[in-house]
C-alpha cells in the first residue's frame, strides 16, 4: 500500500470524523470518501480506534517533539524557566507549525472541538497522545506557580488549552469581532498575545477560599 493510500483514508476519516463524531462514522463511509477498500484500513490502522489514534498522532506528533525540545533546551540552562518560557515552549510550536498546514488542518480542529467532551477509548487515545508532554509540561508549572495548588494549576492549564483551542480552530473569529483591527495571520503576534494573556491568568491569586477566622464567644452573647 502506497503512502498516498495511507494518507487519503487520514483525510477521509478526519473530515468525516469532524462532521459525525467517532460513532456516526462508519469506516464504509470512509473508504468510499478515501476510494479505497476495507482491507486497506485494516493494513495501515488495525481497525476504527487505531485510525482515530493515528489521525491525533499524524497533526500533534511534530507539535509535541518541538514542545519537548523547546523545554528540554530551558531546563538544560540550570534555571528554572520563567512563566513566559513555559508558555511560549508550550503553545509557540501549536500557533507557529499548524499555521502551515493549510486547510487540513481545519477539520482536525472541528474534530478536537467534537471531541472535547469525549470518554472512554476516545479519551484514553488522546491521553496517550499529550502524555509525555503533560507528564513534563506539568511539573514545570507548578514549580513556575508555587502560589497554586495541583488542581488550581491543571484548571488554569486546562481554560489555557480551551484557548488555545478556540483560536485554531477559527482564527478569523478574531478579525471579525475586532472589526478588522487584529489579524489572525501571524503567528507570532498570536503567540505573543496569548502567552501575556496566559501568564496574567495563571499568575492570578488563589481562588481557594480563605479559612474564616472562627469568631470568639464575646461577640455572641
């Protein structure tokens, strides 16, 4: 089987994926979208959850490596990275690669979109997809945010993401709204607004309640 074979049945089931949802596609809709025979999913993919996987592995793998050797040549410094360091290594590769990817990369957003509130083996695949990258990232942070507990900080990574998110997945939302006073093609302007918006939000103070002083039997009589 060619890589053209491989790469038509990707684009099939991604588009297909975005517009039904994992269930409402069937993989008879996408080999006749990808003109191809079932036999042949089942050679590249194994079966519906491995082309799913490969789908979130074909857009974010180079994503992830670029994540991971941005952070790598911070902490090779022997300081810890900043705020803004963190931030840039995490969404810089996201903003700056799938700026380049064209159209395609549209329906994968739509898809990530659909699958935001998934579980089960959907969720499990995207899970293994981040890990290396949560299991690094993480760490970083909280060591960046010392003034933030474990769940305050994975709240604030998650809206962080959402965002990050939104945006790709329509960035002339912004040209719209802003009556033409942004543009969304540039990507380094991009990044740089979202790393300052990002560092303001999770330099926030705590959001856990203060613990109340109790009050003393004086004042009730």
């Amino acid at each position: 089987m060619s890589s053209s074979t491989k790469d038509r049945i990707l684009d099939a089931a991604e588009c297909l994926f975005a517009q039904h949802g994992f269930e409402g596609t069937s993989l008879r809709a996408v080999t006749s979208e990808a003109d191809v025979n079932l036999a042949s999913v089942n050679y590249h993919f194994g079966n519906k959850i491995g082309l799913f996987q490969a789908i979130f592995e074909r857009r974010v793998g180079h994503i992830n490596d670029a994540r991971l050797e941005q952070l790598d040549r911070l902490q090779s410094r022997g300081l810890p990275p900043s705020l803004e360091e963190l931030l840039e290594a995490f969404v810089g590769p996201a903003l700056r690669l799938t700026s380049r990817e064209g159209e395609g990369f549209e329906s994968f957003m739509r898809l990530v979109g659909r699958m935001s509130t998934v579980s089960g083996q959907h969720a499990e695949v995207i899970r293994d997809v981040f890990r290396d990258v949560q299991e690094r990232f993480f760490p970083a942070f909280m060591q960046a945010l010392p003034h933030l507990s474990a769940p305050e900080v994975f709240w604030r990574l998650h809206f962080l993401i959402g965002s990050m998110c939104s945006y790709l997945a329509d960035p002339c939302r912004l040209e719209l709204i802003s009556q033409g006073h942004c543009r969304s093609d540039d990507p380094e302007e991009s990044l740089r607004q979202l790393v300052a918006f990002a560092a303001g939000a999770l330099r926030g103070p705590s959001a856990l309640p203060h613990p109340t002083t109790p009050a003393s039997k004086e004042s009730h009589p």
